[in-house]
C-alpha cells in the first residue's frame, strides 16, 4: 500500500534555524551543501521547496540564485528567480572567463551533464581532447 502523502512543511520547521540573515538549513544536503528533503516520494532542492511554500511558484524556465552566496540558506528573501544562464554567469567558480586550458566560458564551449540530480559542466574543446586521447591509447 502506498504512503500517504504529508505537507513537508512541519517536517521542515526543525530543519533549519531562521535569523537575520541566512536561515541556514540543517537537515540533510547535498554534496555541493544544498539542503535537501523527501517530498510526497521524491528528493528536492530544500531552498526551492520553502521558497514555493512561503512565495509562490518558481516561473517556468527559471531557477533560483542564492544573492547570498551560500547554498546552504533557505531564506527566501536570499533567492531569485533567473535563467540558468544568470545563474551561471554570477557563480562565484564561473568568474573566470577561461577554463583551466584557456578556452572561453561561454555557452557554446561548455558542456552539461547531470547525473542523479548533479549538474556538471565541462569545457567542450577540452573534453574533446580528452575522448581523442582515450581514442589514441585505445588504438595503440
């Protein structure tokens, strides 16, 4: 028999410590330090979920930006609705314009991957030096 659904609300309250600045959460987090919590079977953002409950809807396409820097705060007043690509360009490890080899952070260049619910970014052109020198060792 299936378990009954329950507001993640009350489960959340002891989870976090609200204050002036950052309502840091403690329960459970990911391995980049975003809370995280099992809602109605499936494992979500922490911060994304008080914001739906204390604000209303995250608009389609968009996602929230922590302006406070830390992924760890679940304040809604620290979040903003933005495009993935402001997301990214204001994350503080993408300041750089370069990747480690010198090419361009740019969207053209970088390649997403997201495995369980992770996102990782690649530098394309650096990338594919790697999958041609796997191919080389392959062959030799």
């Amino acid at each position: 028999m299936a378990k009954p659904a329950t507001d993640p609300f009350p489960r959340m309250l002891p989870k976090f410590t609200v204050g002036d600045g950052c309502w840091e959460w403690h329960g459970a987090k990911t391995e980049h330090g975003y809370g995280k919590i099992l809602t109605f079977r499936s494992i979500r953002a922490a911060h994304r979920v008080l914001y739906e409950l204390l604000v209303g809807e995250v608009p389609n396409g968009m996602e929230l930006d922590h302006l406070c820097r830390n992924p760890a705060c679940v304040n809604p007043g620290h979040l903003e609705p933005v495009t993935h690509q402001q997301n990214i360009m204001r994350s503080p490890r993408n300041g750089q314009s370069t990747c480690a080899d010198g090419h361009a952070r740019i969207p053209e260049n970088t390649y997403v991957y997201i495995y369980k619910g992770v996102e990782r970014r690649y530098c394309k052109p650096c990338q594919q030096a790697r999958n041609r020198q796997r191919q080389l060792l392959k062959g030799a």
